[in-house]
C-alpha cells in the first residue's frame, strides 16, 4: 500500500523539479529568519539568490551536533516560540541536549512521512499498534504515535518499560502491529514464548527502527513472532522516526526526499560521492519551519540508490547502516557518546578520568558496563564505602545518559590510557 | 594505641590474590593476620603484617593499590566469652564496629583486629577499660 502516491512515485525529473524550488525557498528562508546561517552565508560570499537548483546544494555549508549545542536551546529555530508547539531533545555529545522544536505544520509533516512508512509495513485503519517506543522528549513514541494515528489505526501508547503488560494487552487486544526498537522485539518475543502465548497473537508486521540492526535479526524475529519486520530511521535533528522506510522487498529505506533530501559524502573530502558508494549521510530539511537544517552531517555511514524500487516507489533508498563516522554508540535505543561519560566522571572526584565502556546484549536487551578507577587519596578499607562509591558513580551516569549503567571499580592503571585516539567502547554487539 | 593494617583492592579475577602474596613474601614481609572480604566484583584483602609501610610500598611498585588504615588489636583471653565481653564494652558506648577478624596463638592469649565507626573513641573506652591494644610489630615479636 502506498500512502501517498503522488510525491512517492513521481518521477526523477519530477522530484528534482520539486526538491530544487523548496531548496530555493529553504534558503531564502533560512537567511532571513536564522542568524548562524546568514552568517555562515556571509562568510563565504554566498547569497541566496546564488541557489536555484538542487545541483547548488554543494555551494552550501553544512551543519554539524556541534552547531546545535553552540547554539543551545533555541538559537537554530527559525521562528519565535509562539509558532513552536512541541520541543524534543536527544543527546548532545556533551553535557547538553540537542533540542529541536516543531511548528504545527511540521508536526503534520511528520505524521505525513510516519503515515507512509507505516503503510510500507501494510498498516492501515483496520491495525491496532502498540507504539512500544519511549514517549517523552524521545521522537520515538510520540513521532511513531503522530502516524499511526494520521492513517487511522487504533493506537495503543504503550511507551517503555513493561513487557508483561505489553504482551497481555497484545493478545487481549488483538494487536496487528507493533512499532519498537528491534532487540526489545526479540526481547518480546522471548517473554511471549515463557507466557506460552505465542500462538495466541494477531500481531503481522513491526516497524523498527531507533538503533542499527542487522538482516539476521530481521530474519530472527520474523521466524519467531510469524511476522513481517520494516525497518525505520530518522533522527531528532532532521524529524524523527519516519526519515527512511524499507518496503516489503527490503532493498534498502525509502527516504521521504521530498522532504528531506539527502546526500552521500566522501568521509575525507566531504565531497558528494557517486551512487552506490558508501560515505556519511547527509540531509537538509527541505520544508521544515521550526528547526531547518542545512546539510546535516548525520555521521551515519550508507550509500543511495536512486533506480525505482520494484514495490512501484521512485524515492531514493539508502542501504541499511554500515556504522557510524564518529564513535556514537546506540543502547536500548538512546545515543550514547563516550564524552558524556567522560563529562559526566569529571564530576566524581573520587574518580580518575579514565574509562572503559563494554556494550554488549545479554538476552536480547543492551547491557553497558564502564570501568572506573579510584583515586589513590579515595582508596578505602570498607566495602560500604566502595558500594556507596559504585552507586553514586551509576546515579552520575544515569543522570548523563538517561540509561542505567552497571559500574565496575577496577584496579588502578588497567584501564587504557590515552595515546593519541584511546578506545574507550568495546561493544560486542555485532550491529553492522 | 592503633596498628597500622595494609588494604589491598583486588578485583575478582583469578591468581591475584596469590599475586599479592607473591610480592609480599618476596619482600620477606610476614603476614600476622588477614581477612577477605569479597563482592561479586571485587575483594578487600585486609593485612596485619609485621612491615605495613614496606608491604604498602612493594605492592605500589608492583601496581597494586593499597592503603594503609589505623585499626585497634586487642589482646583477649583464649577462652569462652572473651570476645563478647569485649564487644559488650564498646557496645556499650554506641561505637559501631566496621569490620573484625581474629587470629589465636598458641597460648592463652588471642587476639582481635578491629575496625570501629570511630576508632580514637574505641581506643579510649579500651584504655579506660584497662583491655591491651598492641601494635603490628609487638605482634611480630609473639
């Protein structure tokens, strides 16, 4: 089923046509109404008249996490806060929150691209979704939710946290479909098994997204539930859930490029690359209102196929995640970086800064491990008073990442040290 | 009168604790008494030895971390009921004890290592109690 036929199925030429008089547009846009841009255009000789066609995208300067934490909250929003009606925030790569906000219009949008995704999956009116995202400052839930409710399926906000009430209200309910993080799906379908309630559900499709997964595990929760999985991408900084949607020939995630157009990098040059080869994604919001991005480095590595798709779609497809640029790590679905922890130890003094993270998934769900050392003046006698230490360091943490970490004192100079780039992530998740 | 005891940090992975013990006895610095307290994770090996300053220094060189802490030993009778009468005393006072361990010699005489919530005020009830603290190296001369 395709939502929207017109804008996913136009021609090429079509598409270009229309991607480059929105691109004019953005541009005119964003020189008016959003200082860092018309600056960054000023520096480098550029006017806005100089776009008029979406082949000058390259003259354009991109836009990086960065920018939006040197401009916290607020200052990439391109109109006042009496037209933003809604304000994510997803994890900044230190201390503070990328913080993005949504007009009305933008807020339609959303739903517009969810709703097509959705029906990529086959869901429709007739379904009953749990979304089993977090709702909250999160796209997931809440963009998931906006969707499925645009295209008129009973919607079930069952948000985060409890698999029980998840699975009885799945068979209860009669649920068709389900919108989650992959491996909290395997994790379900786990829990379903021990209940014995496997062959009682109705569920058919799940739409996942939210962190990187592989083709075997596709394959996994498909054979255990019975059921077609679809994977999503988006990020808060470009919309949400609801950027990228593969259809049910899965030959890579459709890109709503109508909306936002995208483009593959050299990871050196930052020079765009031919299709089908492999560089960092990059996209600009092309009728976004609320936060338009220019070129926004994802820091996600994929290539693009722009040949029509045999599901009758003609929209660009990027291939499933091939890693990451910078050392972004994706736990239970929230984005982690290692300077977080690394931010959020400076604050324990009983601490040295080294660490070590281990992400690893033990029955399905991400587990995080980091290692810390004591300071020598902190070493102590008492047991109470490490465990006080371990807790304290694991509430830190938490606070940081928004995730509960387990925190392991380690015995002092083992950890690695810094010799130029130190690693300090072993993830044994094998995602890409 | 307070006794130094050596703490070392050992995470829980195997042979090292005898590496520790390794570094002690090639220093020729003989252990009196130990306890190990152990978690899941990691373990506190607690020492009386008859050098803790030269123990706590070879275990540095040898990246071990450890710390050296003042602890009452206290000389009780080798008989039933000693130990309790003991406790009654600083009880009595509202110390909390942190932690205990003992070794016996072969005489009448045992002792006990003991780590108090407050260890001066400990030190004072025992003295004003007229029960023996001895140190480390009083210890190595039994």
């Amino acid at each position: 089923m395709i939502w929207n036929e017109t804008k996913e199925c136009m021609s090429r030429d079509q598409m270009s046509a229309l991607q480059s008089a929105r691109l004019v547009k953005l541009v005119d846009y964003v020189y008016h109404n959003v200082e860092f841009y018309r600056k960054k255009m000023q520096s480098i000789d550029l006017m806005p008249a100089d776009i008029k066609s979406i082949e000058d995208i390259t003259k354009l300067p991109f836009t990086t996490k960065d920018d939006l934490r040197d401009n916290y909250p607020f200052g990439l929003f391109a109109v006042p806060n009496t037209e933003i009606v809604r304000i994510h925030a997803s994890s900044g790569t230190t201390g503070k929150a990328t913080v993005v906000g949504y007009t009305r219009y933008d807020l339609d949008i959303w739903a517009e691209c969810v709703a097509r995704c959705l029906s990529m999956a086959g869901v429709g009116k007739d379904d009953i979704i749990q979304i089993a995202y977090g709702y909250g400052l999160f796209t997931g839930g809440l963009g998931a939710h906006g969707g499925a409710e645009k295209i008129g399926a009973t919607v079930v906000p069952m948000s985060t946290g409890n698999s029980k009430k998840l699975t009885t209200m799945m068979v209860d309910f009669g649920a068709t479909a389900i919108a989650c993080t992959p491996s909290y799906l395997l994790h379900i379908s786990e829990v379903l098994a021990s209940e014995g309630l496997l062959d009682r559900i109705k569920l058919k499709a799940a739409i996942c997204g939210a962190e990187p997964w592989t083709e075997k595990m596709r394959n996994e929760i498909e054979t255990k539930l019975n059921i077609k999985a679809y994977d999503i991408y988006g990020l808060s900084e470009i919309m949400g859930p609801g950027v990228a949607c593969d259809c049910e020939f899965h030959k890579g995630l459709h890109v709503c490029e109508d909306h936002f157009y995208p483009e593959i990098l050299d990871t050196t040059t930052l020079s765009p690359v031919a299709e089908g080869v492999t560089g960092e994604l990059a996209f600009t919001t092309l009728t976004k209102e609320g936060i338009p991005l220019i070129r926004y480095r994802t820091k996600d590595l994929t290539s693009i196929d722009r040949t029509p798709c045999e599901c009758g779609r003609t929209s660009a497809r990027i291939s499933r995640f091939k890693g990451r640029v910078d050392d972004m790590l994706i736990i239970r679905g929230v984005n982690v970086f290692p300077s977080q922890i690394e931010a959020a130890l400076i604050e324990v003094e009983e601490v040295t800064p080294h660490y070590m993270m281990i992400v690893d998934r033990v029955n399905n769900l991400d587990t995080l491990e980091v290692q810390v050392e004591v300071d020598q003046k902190y070493y102590t006698d008492e047991i109470r008073a490490i465990e006080a230490l371990t807790k304290k360091i694991a509430h830190v943490i938490q606070q940081a990442l928004g995730i509960n970490a387990k925190v392991k004192i380690v015995e002092p100079q083992t950890l690695v040290r810094s010799e130029g780039k130190a690693v300090h992530v072993i993830d044994k998740r094998k995602l890409y | 009168m307070f006794a130094k005891q050596l703490t070392v940090f050992i995470e829980n992975r195997s042979g090292r604790l005898s590496e520790v013990l390794h570094v002690l006895k090639e220093n020729n610095v003989n252990i009196l008494s130990l306890s190990l307290a152990d978690t899941t994770e990691f373990g506190l090996l607690r020492l009386i030895v008859d050098n803790a300053a030269l123990g706590k220094e070879k275990l540095s060189e040898n990246g071990f971390s450890s710390l050296l802490s003042d602890v009452s030993i206290i000389k009780i009778p080798h008989e039933v009921g000693s130990l309790q009468s003991l406790l009654k005393i600083i009880d009595n006072n509202g110390v909390n004890i942190e932690y205990m361990y003992g070794l016996s010699i072969e005489s009448d005489e045992a002792y006990v290592v003991l780590k108090a919530s407050d260890i001066v005020k400990v030190d004072e009830i025992l003295t004003a109690n007229g029960v023996h603290t001895i140190t480390c190296e009083e210890l190595a001369n039994i």
